[in-house]
C-alpha cells in the first residue's frame, strides 16, 4: 500500500509540473506581458484595411519591438483604420517619412505593423502621423482573386 501512495504522489507532481509548463508556454505563445518602458510617445497611421489587427500588437522595425498598438478605431467620415501606437522613447530617433505597414507573423500568425525607416533629417514625436501606410494582405482576398480572376478587368 506504502509503494502506491508514492506513485501516486508522483504522478500528481508529474502532472502539476505539465501543466506549468502549458501555462508558461501559452504566455510566450501570446506575448502577454509584453513590456515597452513607463516612458512611450504615440504616433498614428491611417489604412484602409488592416485585418485582424489588436490592442498590444506588436510594433517592430526590422524584427526588433519598438513599441506596442494602443488601440484601434474607426474613422467615420473616411472610414479608414486609424491605429495609435505607443513607441518606446528610448527609440527617439525614428525619421518622420517612416512608413507603416500591416504584417503577418508567419503564414497564419499574428499580426503586427512594421515600421519602415525613411531618411528624412527630423524625427517622430508625440502625435505625429504617418502618411505612408501599406495595409494588410487579406488571404481570403488573395485566393479570391486567384480562383475567380476578380482583379482582371472583362474584354467586353
């Protein structure tokens, strides 16, 4: 009876320890707890579409997070995406003509907006915008056009 008491005790370990293990993992996988400084200044961007875009997505400029979306809303008279991020201010050094666009992490993952550095002299402040935006690539819009040919225009 002694020797049942232990395997059970160690399988209740066992399982204990998987399913940490689960919870450590579904908290990286989901990058909850990302964290930029106390200190950030917001830009906007404007896009026509930006998919399925979220609050605390990634902002990242060649792969390396420079900030986080703070929140998205919708502009009623343009109907257009406006996209607030919140940008580390130890990255004060961002030229004013960067460009922004809407990513996809992998084939399927999540998305996040890449910002693309220009060469102006000045850099990016507190509420500035930015005016050169590329939106997201929508698969089903992608398959769509392929299967049914809708981005040809009819000889007729």
């Amino acid at each position: 009876m002694r020797a049942n008491y232990k395997v059970e005790i160690a399988s209740g370990i066992f399982l204990f320890l998987g399913v940490a293990a689960l919870v450590w993992l579904a908290l990286r996988a989901t990058d909850y707890g990302q964290e930029i400084g106390d200190e950030t200044y917001t830009i906007t961007a404007r896009f026509s579409n930006i998919g399925d875009l979220r609050d605390r997505a990634p902002v990242k400029i060649g792969g390396v997070t420079v900030g986080l979306v703070r929140d998205v809303e919708l502009d009623p008279i343009t109907f257009e995406a406006v996209v607030h991020m919140d940008i580390a201010s130890r990255f004060d050094e961002i030229p004013s003509d960067t460009g922004a666009s809407v990513l996809t992490s992998g084939v399927l993952g999540d998305r996040y907006v890449g910002l693309e550095p220009g060469g102006a002299p000045d850099y990016l402040a507190e509420g500035d915008e930015l005016f050169v935006t590329q939106s997201a690539m929508v698969l089903e819009q992608i398959i769509g056009k392929y299967l049914f040919n809708t981005g040809k225009e009819s000889s007729e």
